[in-house]
C-alpha cells in the first residue's frame, strides 16, 4: 500500500508540477496578450486621434474653399457689373461721337517752300504761316487766324473747334 500512496504520491506531485508549468505558461501567454492588447488601445488611440485631426483639417479646408469661392463668385459679379459699366460708358461715349467727322492732317510735305495743304509754292505774295498746333507749313488760305498773332491750319481749327464747320 505504501508503494501505491508513493506512486500516487509521485504521480500527483507530477501532475502539479505540469499544472503549475501550465499555470506558469498560461500566465506568461496572459501578460504577452495583455501587453498586445494595451499596444491595441495605444494604436487606436492614436488612429482615432489622427481620425479626428484628419476630420478636423477637412473641415476648415472645406470651409476655407467654401469663403474662397464666395470671395471669387463676389468678385466674378463685381467685374460684371464693372464691365456694364464700362459698355454703358462706351455706347455714351460712341453717342456723343456719333457723326462727328474727324479730318485727318495731312502730313507736312517734304518740301519746306509748299502749303502743307493745298502744296501751293509759297512766294513773295503768298506768305508762309506755321500751323501752332502741328507745326505743318501752311498758306494764307489754308490757315485760321486765332488772334494775338497765332495760326493754326483749318485741318487742326476744325478738330479743336468742330461747331465752326
């Protein structure tokens, strides 16, 4: 019987032992899975924090391009009405302009002894005037007299004073 109680003896310290090996094994796989599950949180933690200032970032942008785009539309509606505003002065300026005929000078010839206008040869009796506005070399005829001793030519008379025509 002695035999027996020792080998059930020896076989129950076996037992324990391997329990408490399994024990030890068991806790160790706990501790590892625990600090794998802390690491777990650490990471979403951090996603969820990067989630945010993701979300965060994406809506200031948003709205960013949503005040930049009402700056842009507000602009875009001022250059229009800039632009009518321009047409209107325009189509005033064209009325006002409208059947006015503007004489062009005739441009001054290269030889200084002729009327810049009519190309007469100026002589003893048909005096040489300079126009005061451009300065061309025009006849007695061709010229305008505007006091104080100034001529002008009738081309540059009639554009600063188009009523006299």
């Amino acid at each position: 019987l002695s035999q027996r109680l020792a080998s059930l003896a020896a076989t129950a310290r076996e037992e324990t032992w391997q329990s408490r090996q399994q024990l030890q094994a068991q806790r160790q796989e706990m501790a590892r899975l625990q600090e794998e599950l802390s690491r777990a949180r650490q990471d979403g933690e951090r996603w969820a924090s990067a989630l945010q200032r993701a979300q965060r970032e994406a809506l200031e942008r948003e709205a960013t391009r949503g005040a930049e785009q009402a700056r842009q539309q507000e602009l875009i509606r001022d250059m229009k009405e800039r632009l009518l505003e321009l047409l209107r002065e325009k189509d005033a300026l064209w009325q006002k302009t409208e059947g006015i005929d503007t004489p062009v000078p005739s441009p001054v010839p290269r030889d200084p002894g002729l009327c810049a206008r009519c190309h007469k040869d100026f002589r003893l009796l048909s005096r040489r005037y300079n126009c005061r506005l451009c300065q061309g070399k025009v006849c007695h005829t061709c010229s305008v007299d505007m006091g104080k001793h100034r001529r002008c030519c009738l081309i540059c008379y009639q554009q600063r004073h188009p009523q006299a025509t």
